[in-house]
C-alpha cells in the first residue's frame, strides 16, 4: 500500500515537473523568438524556404573595366555554362528559391538609355524560365554594379540613381507578366565600393541607399503588368546586419516589399579560412541571436518579411562541425521565421559540382534544406 502511494506521488511530481517544463519552456521561446503580425511581406519571405545563389556567373565581371563583354562572361570566373540539368540539380536537393545575382554594367550600353544587350536579357530569361519552370522562386538582381555606376554617396547619387531606373525599367518591361514567384532585389550589397567604411558605412552612404531603393521600387511598381503587386526586396547599406545600418534603413509604405540582409556568421572569405574548425560557443550563439533580434525590432514586428539574400561556410574539412553550426543558424533563422539563400560561387563556397551534377556536401546541404 505504501508502495503505491509512494509512486503515486511520484508521479505527480513527475506530472508537475513535465507540466511546469512546458510551460517555462513555451514561456521561454515567446520571450526569446516574440510573435508578429502576419503581414502578405512576412508569409511570402517565410515560405520562400531554402534558397540556392548561382553565384560567381552572371554576376562574374571585370571590376571597373569600361569594355563591354558577351555571353562569354557567364564563365569569366570559372564556371561552368548554366544548365538546365543544373536547375534540375538545385530542386532535387530541396531548395525551394535560386537567387540570380546579375550585374549588368558590362551588358549594357551608354547614356542616355543604358540599354541592356538583348542577347544577355535574352540569356537570363531563359534561366529565370528554367528555374520557375521547375517549381522553385527567383530572385532577381542587381550585383556587382557598385564597382562601376552604383555608388551610394552624394556625389555620384543622381548619376547613380538615373542609371539604377533605367536598369530596373527594362527588367520590369520584360518580366511584367511573370507572376510572384519571381522576385526583385533592388540592389545586392549597395556601398561605396573599395573605401574606407565600406561594410560599416556612413550616416550620408545610408541615406543614399533609402534614396536609390524607393527610386527602383518606383521605377518597378509604375512599370505595369503584374510589377505593381510584385514583391520587392530591398537592402540595407551592403545588405549589413550591422545595427546602425538596419537601423537607418527606410521602410516604404508597401506591403509586398521584403528586407534583405547577408549575414555570414564566423565566415571570411578567403578559402584558407576555417570557419568549421570549431563547434560554435554559447557566446557565438548569443551574439547570432542578437543579430536576428535585431531583424525582427526593426522590421518583422513592422510587417515586413526579411530574408537571408546570402550566407555560408567555407570549411570543408571539419564537415560534421560545419553541419552541426549550419543547422543551428538556419533553425534560429527559422525560428524568426527568416528563409536562408546559402552561397554558391563554385569554389570555397561550393555546395554543389555544377560540372558533374552531383552534391558536393550532402550533410552541409541537408542542415541547410
């Protein structure tokens, strides 16, 4: 008989120590990860889900040069031409988005009219079709641009601004039919590229880039078709997740526009970096956390859906540290409910061989997916 009192109450304890847990616990991540209002912004970046960059492509360019190039430049930095068995690749392996970083200053002609080359707009629509073609979403950009006409400081502002609406004018012309899966990025890491500060940036730098994002989103919105419904990412001062610069950015008044931030925790870009060497510390995580935080103050709790536009690992020794640390960052992004776009320029960033068509890193791929 005491026996049975005894686990009786037992397991009331067990009950009230369980029951108690959940609460705390339920408690705990309403403190840590709040709540928002679902807005048309927040759902569409949420359930962009995993993302893949074909980076390193049409992006590839030589910085600052004033000669135009061709297709040919689509290769210009090692990779290999875009397939559609490629595209096929990236929605076997589970990603739900590509992003299509571009950079259009090599494709395109002189002023007044900046036209674009047709032949190079004819190439990325044919892989934007492919990519849509296949279920998956695009997003759709403006890359290195900053290292010839897009410099964000007084300066060059009203030069930079009319070239950037002339850019985004022919790309809205000819995507205006598509429908909302594909995505526009006004710009990729705005900034005033090889100065001092030019990650950090300035009060004046900041300004410049709210002034050129409303001038794309304007450019975009009155360009007809479906453009004025289309969502629209737009940057922070180099996509930073630095607070200042989240801070400064100008929210427009548009329920279909989105934030882009590149967050490359504990990552160099040099390919002798090891950023895997180690599992990531408690004090790693906390300052993640921060950051993430800091997303959500400054625009998931104002209606606005952020995404991870870029971010990676380069270590591809320590493979079960760098697994372990990717799993974390994107469930605690997932837990703000911020979709990751991880990195692939075809080298120390590499995810997957674009010249065999295999998987690369499946364990880094799955702790991404």
């Amino acid at each position: 008989m005491k026996k049975t009192v005894v686990k009786k109450i037992i397991a009331s304890v067990v009950a009230i120590v369980i029951t108690v847990g959940i609460v705390l616990t339920v408690f705990g991540d309403k403190m840590l990860y709040p709540t928002y209002e679902t807005t048309e912004s927040t759902e569409f970046a949420k359930n962009l889900g995993a993302g893949w960059n074909l980076g390193n492509t049409f992006d590839a360019c030589e910085k600052k040069s004033t000669e135009k190039t061709g297709l040919e430049s689509e290769m210009m930095w090692g990779n290999p031409e875009t397939t559609k068995e490629l595209i096929a690749l990236v929605k076997e392996s589970g990603f739900k988005t590509v992003r299509l970083p571009v950079t259009w200053a090599q494709h395109m002609g002189d002023a007044p009219d900046y036209i674009i080359d047709e032949a190079w707009l004819d190439r990325v629509n044919e892989v934007v079709d492919w990519v849509l073609d296949s279920g998956m979403n695009v997003i759709l950009n403006t890359h290195h641009d900053d290292a010839f006409w897009l410099i964000t400081d007084y300066e060059h502002e009203e030069k930079s601004t009319e070239i950037l609406k002339k850019v985004w004018a022919q790309i809205s012309e000819r995507f205006k039919d598509y429908d909302e899966r594909l995505v526009f990025e006004t710009m990729n890491e705005p900034r005033v590229f090889e100065s001092e500060d030019e990650w950090q940036g300035t009060e004046e730098r900041r300004d410049v880039v709210n002034h050129l994002n409303f001038a794309a989103l304007e450019t975009i919105r009155n360009s007809g078709g479906r453009n004025a419904e289309r969502f629209v990412m737009i940057p922070t001062y180099a996509a930073s997740g630095l607070e200042e610069n989240m801070k400064a950015l100008a929210l427009p008044d548009d329920d279909r526009v989105m934030v882009s931030i590149h967050y490359y925790y504990g990552t160099a870009h040099q390919s002798e970096f090891l950023d895997a060497e180690k599992k990531w510390t408690l004090a790693d995580k906390n300052e993640m956390y921060k950051t993430f935080r800091n997303m959500y103050k400054y625009f998931l709790s104002k209606g606005y859906g952020v995404v991870e536009g870029e971010c990676g690992w380069t270590d591809r020794e320590n493979l079960e540290n760098l697994a372990e640390n990717t799993k974390y960052y994107v469930e605690l992004a997932g837990k703000f409910g911020i979709p990751c776009m991880v990195w692939d320029n075809g080298l120390h960033f590499g995810v997957l061989d674009r010249n065999n068509l295999t998987q690369l890193y499946p364990e880094y791929i799955d702790a991404i997916v």
